[in-house]
C-alpha cells in the first residue's frame, strides 16, 4: 500500500475522489438569505410536517439523502455507505434518518465541523478502495438547538451581538471512486484548539484559532498558500469569529485577506435578516457548499477551494460547569471541474 | 487502487492493521469484577480526582491515552490520530481529553458501539495507507450515564430487571501498519435497526437485532461462520440481551451456541454484583477488549475472535418523546498472534 499521507496532518488519495452530486434542504430564513434560490428543497413549516423540532431535523436528513439519490440518480442499495451526524444530543438527526434504511452508517460527532469531517472520511473510504459510493451529511435546527444549548425559544432572551444564528437545515454530498464532479484533492484533520474562551455566544472566538491552526497546517503539508485557491471557506465563524481569524493569521504573517470567505457571512445578510454574527450549526456550511459552492465548483466558476469545517466542541453541561469552549477544523481542498 | 471491500458491507484491508498495544482503566466495582487484575489502572474514587462525572471520564480517556503511549513506548508526536467518543451530551468526554494536545482528532458517535466503531476506522485510516499509528478510544462513566439519561443518583430509583449497570472505565487501542500484535483482518459496517423497543430499561433487546443483522452480514460477506471463530462477543447485551440475540438466531437458523459471549457478561459477575442484566456503556466492551481480549490473542489464546460493539442510539430527548431506540452494530474481526 502506497502512502497516501502528506505531512503531519493531511491525507491525498491517490486517486481523487469526486463529487458527483449534492442536496440541500432549508427552512424559511435560510430560503430568505443570499442563497435562496440555490436550495434544493425550501420549508416555510418550520416543523416539517413533524410532531417536534428534533423530528423535523430527522426529516430534513431523510429529505435531503433522497433528494441526493435522485439527483446521482442511484438507488438506496447502490448506496454503500452514509457518515453523518448533527448537534442534537446523541446524534438523533443522523441516526432516526437512517433507521430501517439498511444503508450502513457511521455516525459522527464533530459539532458543526459535521460537513468537512464527514467529507474527508468519505474520501477516506473511497480513496482507500474500500468503498465507491459514500454519502456525507448533516443538519441542525435554530430551534432544537436554541432549547438544547441555550433558552426555551419563548423565554425571548436578548441575543448578543457576538451571538449566531444557526441554520435549520440539511446538506449531502455523494462521495464517489468515479464520475463527474469536483474533486477532493486532499483533507487535513484537525486538533482541538483550547484558548480558554468561556463565552457560550461568541462560538466564532472559540472556534477562530483552530480554524487558524488547521489552515497552516493544510499548507505547511501540501507546501500550497492562499493563492493557489479561489476560496478559503470556514464553516460558521461568523463576522466576529472571522474578523479575528483574520487578525491573527495577520499577526502570524499570514495573508488570508482576499480570499477568506466563511458560510455563516454567506448564508444570511446579517444585517437586514438581523442575526447578529452570522450563521451557525452545523447545517450552515452544509447547506453552503452542497448548494451554492459546489455548483459554483461543477461550473468552473471556483477552480479551487479549501472547505474549512470549524466546530466548538461545548455542551450545556461543559457549559454550566464553568469550562472553555474547544474548537476543532477539518479542511477539504476540493477542485473544480 | 485495488478494491478493499468484500460483500454488501465488509473491508478487507491488503495488508491486516496490528493492534501493537492497548490500555485499560476502571472505576472501583470493574475492579471488584471477574477481570479485575487484568486493568492497568484501576481507581476506588468516581470521581478520579476532578470535580464532576463528566470530568472523571475526561480524565479516565487521558489516563488511557497515556498508559497506551507509555505500552506502546511512542511519544506523544508520533500518534498520528485519534478517533474517539463517548456518551455523554455532545462528546465532551472525548473532546476535552485532547485539548491541546496537538493530536488530529475525528469524533465519532456510535453510542456503546464506539470501541468497534473506532477500530473500524483506525483500521480504514492504516489499512488505506493513510496513517502508521493511530489510536481507537472511548469510555463511559456510571454515574455521569446515569444523571444524563435516567434518574439523578440520589433519587435511588428502583432497576428493572432488564437494566444494565453502565461501565465505568476508559479503552484505548493503538493500531498500525506494522509491529508485532493481533491484527485486524476484516471490519463489517453497521446498519441502523430498529424493531420498536421504546424501553429504555431494556436496551439489550433494542441492540439485539442489530447484531444479528452484522454477525449476519459478516458471514455471508466474507464466507464465513460461528467456526472460525473461538469467540463471538458483543459489546454490552448484558444477560437478557444475549438471551434474545441467541434465541432470534436460532430462529433463522444460525447457531452462534458456544461461540457466543457479551462483554456485559463478562465484566460483572452479574449476580453477586448487583448489575442485574450486565454491564453497558461505551466503556464496557472498551476495557473488556483492551485488557482480556486483546491479551489472550496476543498469547495465542484465543485465535480469532468477531468483537461487535452494539449501540442503542437513544437521547433522553427520543425517550421523552416516545420514540423507539434504534440499534447499531459494527464488527471486527481480529487474529491472534
């Protein structure tokens, strides 16, 4: 077996593995945003039909890996294998979508890293010959998650302005051996990243140091830099969280300017859809790239980018023992077609 | 690439990952069970000298990673990767264990099937030429399962018959690419499976035909049975758990008979333990594996044995919302030495 490592921290498949389809399924804001037009699938109920907020999330998995289905046109047997998982406690999302499907399953948990993790471990499977036909997916709820990490939707605290908004929404990606699509090219896996920062509403401070960490090491390994992609995408560090991501790539010499862009700044108009920093959850930079991004790459509009998942690694219960918040980032450099 | 897969849902890596060494610790009553002497570190204090249950299981998967890097006589730096994750509400366990340690983390969700879950994957990440050495960790913690997903402790309520005691303790598993050690010959992944058990005291039946359909899987995929094997032992059954899985396979056929064992039973001595049913957990088969398992095939004990974690994918949200426990299970088979 060839070595298909590169560096401390990154992985290149010998033979790049494509991504031959996408989908994506939002609810209302998110429909009202920016990247409205490029959902595959748009929910004004914000319950999808369903008894409770953690059930819609289910839903919106089982829409959007049908809707990927029907767009690779393959069917569920021809499917090999599904990485998913989501912010809910236990993954629920992830698994109640799968259950009876007899689609094998790995679930998960890299909070609102989901997206990347899940990519590169496709690529991992298909890569290493193992399997050739590998869904990645993901979702989150701004309501599931509002009662899960923070307040009961109707206790209507005051947000901060450093606080997110996160994204009801699911996005999958189809992960094959051959076929037409973008490529991933190679992925870095990230560490956790712990500067000690405590505050539960300003994610994007916590998670803006390991996005800093794994994008270094993503070109450190591969001896690439800012100008060999169009975009450096991180997942929902927000306009806070970027802003400071920026300052200290800055301080480290390192000029990210022009091309940084981050999921949470294109998913809403933070200003006229008032949610403060940005977009969150794991669903935000699903939905981005398995809409938007991704076509953009299948056009030849984006001849490269580096998808960077960033995840704060918190719970309520970490939370209220008064502990920091960890973040992690794992990067997919995926080129255009 | 050559083809690594084999049958619906089996890899089958070129050239079979070592397990060259694994770690084990316990609380106080694994201590007192049958495999007492067999831990490499064993603690009379829940607490393992932090200030919360969630802390101790933090400090338990430290206390495994090290003891294993100290076995292994590796140094921090060379550990290429970790794949790890536990039961508590968004893995913080896991997470918080390898705060800025500076190794790359993947996070994973299997609920108690995790141990398997992460060797699974360690072996992919070897086997596809990926990494040299990484390691499979997880845990679980009595009284931190018990808080998140029962009762508080101090309610004392009264255990069902079919209840599980959830195991405190923390595994770890160093798999390579070369080295001297069981090795991993074939993985079987899980699929989702739910046949409608909603008693969270009873999750031995919700996990059952989960591992029936692998065991299964794992057969026909790669043309084998219950005699190629001295053991098949799943993850955390428990006793009446192992009753149903012996019984729906008798049902189809299919005599698993004497080769069957269940980590749950093995770890308590079920009756003068006071477990009734058997342990659980994450950390059940975790310690079970990586101290008598993994020992007796390194000793040519046993030659080749089908480790299959089990996991029931509940959330205390799910409970509540009367919803039914869907199972998982994924397989290993490993070869002594």
């Amino acid at each position: 077996m060839a070595t298909q490592r590169k560096g401390k921290q990154s992985i290149v498949p010998e033979i790049s593995p494509v991504i031959t389809s996408w989908a994506s399924v939002a609810g209302k804001k998110e429909a009202q945003g920016p990247l409205g037009n490029r959902f595959d699938i748009k929910s004004d109920d914000s319950y999808f039909g369903q008894k409770s907020w953690e059930q819609a999330e289910r839903c919106m998995q089982q829409l959007a890996l049908k809707t990927l289905m029907k767009k690779a046109d393959i069917k569920q047997e021809d499917l090999e294998l599904v990485f998913s998982g989501d912010l809910l406690n236990q993954c629920i999302g992830s698994s109640f979508s799968l259950r009876n499907l007899n689609i094998p399953h790995l679930g998960l948990y890299g909070a609102c890293s989901t997206m990347a993790e899940s990519l590169l471990l496709a690529a991992m499977a298909v890569g290493g010959g193992y399997f050739d036909a590998v869904a990645a997916m993901t979702s989150s709820h701004f309501a599931s998650s509002e009662r899960q990490y923070r307040f009961p939707l109707g206790y209507g605290g005051q947000r901060t302005p450093t606080s997110q908004w996160t994204v009801t929404g699911a996005g999958a990606a189809l992960v094959c051996s051959s076929g037409h699509g973008p490529r991933i090219t190679a992925c870095t896996v990230g560490t956790v990243t712990d500067l000690g920062i405590k505050d539960a509403n300003n994610m994007g401070a916590a998670m803006a140091p390991a996005a800093l960490s794994t994008i270094r090491q993503h070109f450190d390994d591969m001896g690439v830099g800012p100008e060999d992609f169009d975009l450096i995408v991180t997942g929902d560090l927000g306009q806070h969280g970027k802003d400071i991501l920026l300052s200290l790539s800055q301080q480290e010499g390192l000029s990210l300017g022009g091309k940084l862009a981050d999921c949470g700044c294109l998913v809403f108009d933070n200003l006229s859809q008032d949610v403060h920093s940005g977009g969150s959850g794991c669903g935000c930079s699903a939905i981005t790239l398995c809409s938007d991004l991704l076509t953009r790459l299948n056009k030849g509009k984006l001849k490269k980018i580096l998808f960077c998942g960033t995840g704060a690694l918190l719970s309520p219960t970490s939370t209220q023992q008064n502990l920091p918040i960890p973040g992690v980032c794992h990067a997919v450099a995926i080129t255009g077609v």
